[in-house]
C-alpha cells in the first residue's frame, strides 16, 4: 500500500465551502484528502462525506475520513485516520474492508511506538508547529523532535509530520526522515502550493533514489 507523500486537510466556515475546497485541491491534482469535520453530528457528518466522496471519486482522489471508521466503512472512503485516544486500530481494521487503509496520530515517540504495534498503515506525527485553531495541542517537535523519534523508531511505516507546515520546511523535513506531509493552511491560502509542494516532495525522493543507486 502506498501513501500519498501530500495529504489536504481542508478547511471552510460552512459545509458548502469545505466541498468547494476539496473541489479545488482536486482540480489542482491533491491525490489525497483528508477530511475531518468538527462539531457536526455524525448524521451531518455522514452528508458531508458522501458529497467528498463524490468528488474525490470523480478525480480519482484518495479520501481519509478523521476518525469516524464507521462512516469511512459506509461510504468506502479510501481509510480512516483514528486519534491516539479513539478507537484502537485493531478494533477498527475488524470493522473495516480489507483494503482500506489505517492511520494513527502520534505527538512522541512513545505514542508512535504504542501505535505500531497495532499494525498501522500509516502514522502521522506531530505537531511540527503549533497550529492556532487547535486546544490542548501537544508540545511541537521541529525538527530536531523528527529526527530524534525517526532514528529511534526504525521504522518503514510511513510517517507524515502535520502542524502548519510551509512549502519552506519540505526540505529540511524530509531529510529527518519523514514519507511526507499533511497540509491544511498554506494549500487553502494558495491552492497553486499543491504543484509547489509536489515538485519539493519528489524532487527530494528523485535525489534520494540516484544517491541509492551510486
């Protein structure tokens, strides 16, 4: 299973413009969305998605629901990105189809450790800084906090560092080891960030690949 090296996290005051975006990081070539909506009952919750769905499906987009496997499971979402105080991954891999994906946030290196032995697909660590809209947000990382979980954790389970990251901080990021990136700000700023973000992204793993072979 391959992870996208750029997930979208996508924003908006309303339902109506939350879809709007994705419509747009999809026409802009985002090959993964991953959608999270706050304060919504899952009745709403479920609205919403089937609308992404239909959305994502038409351009061939990945589509990660936040934490709600279930309705990852009923709209056949692409998978499901759990919080470390959710559902455990086990128990949600048993309600799922075969080929949908998990993920599990991590803010250290012992949230990280705890969640790979539930056999996730993915990881996504974080914050690499602190993001204004969220309440009781771990301590950042920055760089040095990548490296140092990456070296400890020897691990080819992808990880993908999220936190307010910018089309400054591809570079130095990867070379801490990290797969790739989960972006929300800069890309509903300036949706031609996604080609930005892309050539950063695979021009790093292009060097990556000339430097294996030599």
């Amino acid at each position: 299973m391959i992870i996208a090296k750029l997930h979208y996290i996508p924003q908006g005051n309303s339902a109506k413009e939350l879809l709007e975006n994705i419509q747009k990081g999809c026409a802009n070539g985002i090959e993964l969305v991953q959608l999270g909506v706050k304060n919504v009952s899952e009745k709403k919750f479920l609205k919403i998605a089937e609308e992404a769905r239909e959305i994502t499906s038409h351009f061939q987009t990945r589509l990660l629901i936040e934490h709600q496997y279930k309705i990852a499971k009923a709209i056949k979402a692409d998978g499901v990105l759990l919080e470390k105080t959710e559902t455990n991954p086990t128990i949600a891999r048993k309600h799922l189809y075969t080929w949908q994906m998990i993920g599990a946030t991590a803010n250290n290196l012992q949230d990280a450790e705890t969640v790979l032995v539930k056999e996730v697909d993915y990881i996504m660590l974080g914050p690499f800084r602190s993001i204004e809209s969220e309440e009781n947000l771990s301590p950042v990382l920055g760089l040095s906090g990548y490296t140092l979980i990456l070296e400890a954790l020897k691990t080819k389970t992808p990880i993908i560092g999220f936190g307010d990251i910018t089309t400054e901080d591809v570079t130095a990021l990867l070379e801490t080891g990290i797969s790739g990136i989960a972006v929300s700000k800069e890309i509903n700023r300036n949706f031609e960030n996604i080609k930005v973000f892309h050539q950063l992204l695979n021009a790093s793993s292009t060097q990556e690949q000339r430097h294996t072979f030599e």
